[in-house]
C-alpha cells in the first residue's frame, strides 16, 4: 500500500530540499532584499522630478548637488538589486544542484529496491522521464524560480506601500488593475488544474515510452518489415499529446491574454483618474508630479505581474513533476532479511500461490501448486496470457505473491537475502539487453569477481568463443547500447554464458530460440543443454516442440493449473495440452507445405 502523502507541489519540493533549507533561507532574504532595492530608483526619479518641477521653469535655481545625489542612490538601488539577486541566485543553485543530487540518489537507489517487474509494468519511457525530466525541474524550479518566487511575493508589498503612500487616489486606480488580473490568474489556476497538469504528466510520459521503444526496436522493426505499423503507434501517442497540449493552451488562451492586456496597459486605468483628479486640483506641481510617477511606475508593476505569472506556471508545471516521483518513492521495496536461510537443494515448489499485478483486481495466478524437482526439467505451456511469464517472475522475486508460498529447497524465498536468493536462481531472457561495455564484462556482470579463464570456459560453453575470438579485440571488444554490434543470436548465446558462469542451481528460460535462424538455434541449443546439465530447469515454453522431452509439464490456463504430466501423458489426456499439440503439429505441416509450393 502506498503511504499517504502530506505534501504536494511547492512545499514538497521544499521537503525534498530540506538538507539546504539554510542556503534557501538565505537566497530567500537576498531575493527579498534584492525585490526591495529594485525600487528605489523608482523612488530616486520621484525626487529628481519634484525637484525639476518645483523650479519649473527657473531651472537655474535647480539644487544640481541633490539631483546627483538621488541619481547615485537610483545608481546604488540598481547595483544593490543586481549583486543581491546574483548572490540569491548561487545560493539557490547550490540547494538546487545539492537536491537534484540527492533525489537522483535516492530514485536510482529506491528503483534497485522495489520489485523488478514494477519495471517491467511501468516502462523505461516513465522512469527516464522522472529521473531526467521530471527532476532536473525540480532542479531549475529551486535554482531559478525560487529567487523569483520570493520576488514576486515580496515585490507586491513594497509596490503597494509605494501605490498608496506617495498618491492614494492613483494607487487605488493601479491596484483595481491589479486584482483583475490576479482575479483572472487564479481563476485561471483553479481546482480542475491539478487533474489538467497530471493529464500532461501522463501524456508526455506516454509520448515519450512511445519514442524509446520504437527507437530502440528499430532494427528489429525493419527486419520484420513493421515499420509502418509500429510508426503508427507512435504517431497516435504523438496525436493524443498534441490533441491534449492544443486543449491545454486553449484553457489558458483567454485567461492568459487577459492577463497580459491589463498588466501591459495599466497606464489606461491611471489616465482617466489622472483627467478627474487633474480638473479638480489646487496644486498642479503636486498632481503632475504624481501623474508622471505613476505612468513611469507603471512598467515596473507590469514587471512584477510578469514574473508572478512565470513564477504560478513554473509551479504548476513541477508539481506534476513532484508527483510522478513521489509516485514511484510511494512504492513498497522488498522486505530486506540481514540473515536469511539457505536451501537444501534446488527443488521449486509453489503452494497455493495467487498474485495480481499492482492496481489488477483480476488474479494473474490463481492458487497455483505444483513442484518441479531438483535436477529435472520443468516445462510450463499455456494459452496467452495464462500466466507462464507470471510463474516465472515470481521465482526469481521480480514480485511478492499475494498468497501462499514459493519455495526454493523447502525454504520460502522471503526468508532469503536478496544475494542468497540470486546466488540460487539464473534467468535467461528472450529479450537479451547487453551492457555498452566489454564482452568480457558483459559474461561475467552477475559474477564480478570470475576469472578471465572463467569467462573464456563459459563462453566456449555457451558456443560463442569462436565469434569472440574473430572479433577485433576478443574479450575486450566493447559493445553498443543494447549490443547492437552482435546479431540476436550472439547475443542470446552471450546472455547463456552468463548464466553458465554464475553456475546456479535454479535456471529460469524463456525459450531462448522462439526467434533464432537455424544456425543460431542448433547453437543455441546446444548452448542450452550444457547449461541445463544437473540444475533444476523450469522453461517457459512458446514452441511445444522444444520440450515434450521434459520430466514435466505444466499447462496454464487463465492463470490456473489446468493440467501437468509428460508429453505422452497429457496427450493421453485428450485435454488442453493435446488440443494445442494438434495445432502445433498443423503449424508445422502448414509451413512445410507451404515451403515445397514454393521450391
């Protein structure tokens, strides 16, 4: 369960940047001194222009010595705001880049912690968006908003003291133009604003997984001729967020207009008070005095407006940001044991076990049991979606089961360390990823501290030294992302090398040659079955052909044990197992017919 926040939005970024609460405390009061001192020129200039006018039109009898010294004050006020808010804004970086450090850390370091098929649920598109995107504004919001966001809450009080100290007549006709536009602004932020900016969160979350994935499967997206196909994908995530961002500006269209019309010509309020005010003055040094002043304040008020509605758009936008993180902080990690127990042998037993996926209320196993014994092969088949990739996640705790129990040598996998736990279990997927490292690194990355004749006597197993060896620089050829200098075969039959190397009682297989050309299969498999030597082996099967020699079989079905046995013994069934074995077996005498049609 999710713990329940108490914070959102600004002051939880503020939580997050509590380890440099004093250098914000301290960029907070030189902003505000900064906001402050931005105003007295404006004040300096209300004094250099009483002066000239009182002379009006005797400028000799100008007091020149008091004019100078007004305009130096305007000349420090200027340098005053300029060095405060310099010195505000490295304070507020160091916070933001000491922050960003930490949330990274701590991501990077939660995300290793929780289940590893909260990955494979979420997608590489989401975390890379929160651990970028999301928390480098977080990063910009404390380094460069924050300054302003104090400015823009202290600017207004001085403003306002100034509006109604020096003519109150005028000050009441700058503020009127003020609350309209702060009225339309947080009309503009109301309640559906949070449900608004948690929509753009998603959909450019969505976006961008769309982009990662059709990027990275390209290779394999041409290959296959899927390249329409899959662009099409791509190109609806791409309509969805336009669609979206196209209703997002329009919500903001009007109110934003609105906004920007009245803070850019307040000097239209000031105007029409100034002819009523004017016509019925005593002294009209004072009112022209007043009126200029106000016209020449009115940019500044037009300044400080500006940057409060940057400031409530920067917030708006981060919050979505903060969310999505807390999103996945919010989730459970793993119970850690610091001393757990060790198995007896390799023997996996699951006991009445149930499991949903986080969010599902639907069971993706359903109080399965069944036993697959040390040193034999267990083979698991199945409808699509039966839950033969659930079964195999569990086994390696990629997920906690909702209810009953899995066992590794009679001892649960909850009451193992996380290391003993690995040190048991090897997993060799069909969707092989190779690290931007060497090949030699790559072999022995779940065993670090192998040995180069380890690595070279793996590799030989797992029939891939020969390739190795013709490489440019062996072992120590460094691969792309993703291994993309290596065919899908190499790859796989780099992906069993590891596992020989780690050399673990328990090996998990998705059927590693569902997609191999026959060169590769023949080696794949002969890779195969000297890993499968004397481990207890539980395949996921997609290719029925691949292991009906195996000591036992399980059907699944709708995440229920159906049925289990031999290959001849479920065929004997006349069950689900025969009903797919009899298309399986039609598959194979459709593309044999159809190969000799062709010849």
């Amino acid at each position: 369960m999710k713990k329940k926040k108490t914070k959102s939005g600004m002051s939880r970024i503020f939580e997050l940047a509590t380890d440099h609460k004093g250098l914000l405390a301290v960029s907070g009061v030189l902003a505000a001194l900064a906001a402050t001192a931005s105003f007295v020129p404006y004040v300096a200039v209300y004094y250099i222009i009483r002066d000239v006018i009182s002379v009006y039109p005797e400028f000799t009898k100008l007091n020149v010595e008091a004019v100078w010294g007004y305009g130096m004050i305007a000349v420090i006020g200027i340098a005053a705001d300029v060095l405060l808010f310099f010195s505000s804004s490295i304070c507020a970086h160091l916070a933001a880049f000491g922050t960003q450090y930490k949330l990274k850390t701590i991501l990077t370091e939660h995300i290793a912690k929780i289940p590893l098929g909260f990955h494979f649920r979420m997608g590489s598109g989401r975390f890379r968006k929160v651990l970028n995107q999301d928390i480098e504004q977080m990063e910009n919001f404390i380094a460069h908003v924050y300054p302003d966001m104090v400015a823009a809450f202290v600017a207004p009080l001085v403003l306002l003291a100034i509006l109604f100290i020096f003519d109150w007549r005028f000050g009441v006709a700058a503020f009127i133009a003020v609350l309209a536009a702060f009225g339309i602004q947080m009309i503009a932020m109301g309640s559906s604003n949070s449900d608004l900016m948690a929509k753009l969160q998603k959909n450019t979350a969505d976006m961008t997984e769309a982009t990662v994935e059709y990027v990275r499967g390209m290779p394999v997206l041409k290959a296959f001729g899927q390249t329409a196909h899959s662009f099409r994908q791509l190109r609806g995530s791409i309509t969805t967020y336009t669609k979206f961002m196209l209703t997002y500006t329009l919500k903001w269209k009007i109110s934003t207009a609105s906004f920007m019309t009245l803070i850019n010509n307040i000097y239209l309020f000031l105007i029409p008070v100034g002819i009523l005010i004017g016509k019925g003055t005593k002294n009209y040094n004072d009112f022209l005095l007043n009126f200029i002043f106000y016209l020449l304040l009115a940019p500044a008020i037009a300044s400080v407006l500006h940057k409060f509605l940057y400031v409530s758009s920067s917030s708006m936008r981060v919050s979505g940001g903060v969310e999505s993180f807390d999103a996945i902080m919010a989730f459970p990690e793993l119970p850690k044991i610091n001393q757990g127990k060790k198995p007896d042998d390799g023997a996996v037993s699951f006991q009445n076990v149930s499991f949903s996926y986080s969010g599902d209320e639907k069971l993706a196993l359903s109080d399965v049991s069944f036993t697959a014994r040390a040193g034999e092969v267990t083979a698991i088949v199945g409808t699509s979606g039966g839950g033969k990739s659930t079964i195999a996640h569990l086994i390696p705790r990629f997920w906690d089961v909702s209810s009953g129990s899995i066992c590794i040598g009679n001892v649960d996998i909850r009451e193992m360390t996380e290391r003993d736990l690995m040190r048991q279990v090897s997993f060799v997927f069909q969707d092989v990823y190779l690290f931007n490292q060497s090949i030699r690194d790559n072999i022995k990355i779940g065993f670090p501290e192998a040995s180069d004749e380890d690595v070279v006597n793996a590799a030989k197993a797992a029939c891939c030294d020969e390739f190795i060896t013709n490489l440019p620089d062996g072992y120590d050829t460094v691969l792309g992302e993703g291994g993309i200098h290596l065919s899908g075969g190499e790859a796989q039959r780099i992906s069993i090398a590891r596992a020989i190397i780690r050399n673990t009682p328990v090996l998990v297989l998705d059927e590693a040659t569902a997609f191999a050309d026959p060169e590769n299969e023949r080696l794949i498999q002969t890779a195969l079955r000297r890993l499968m030597e004397n481990r207890t082996v539980i395949i996921i099967a997609h290719r029925l052909g691949t292991i009906k020699d195996a000591d036992n079989i399980l059907v699944m079905d709708k995440g229920k044990l159906v049925e289990s046995g031999t290959h001849q013994v479920l065929l004997q069934a006349g069950s689900l197992y025969s009903d797919m074995w009899m298309r399986y077996t039609q598959s194979l005498e459709w593309g044999i017919g159809k190969e000799t049609v062709i010849s």
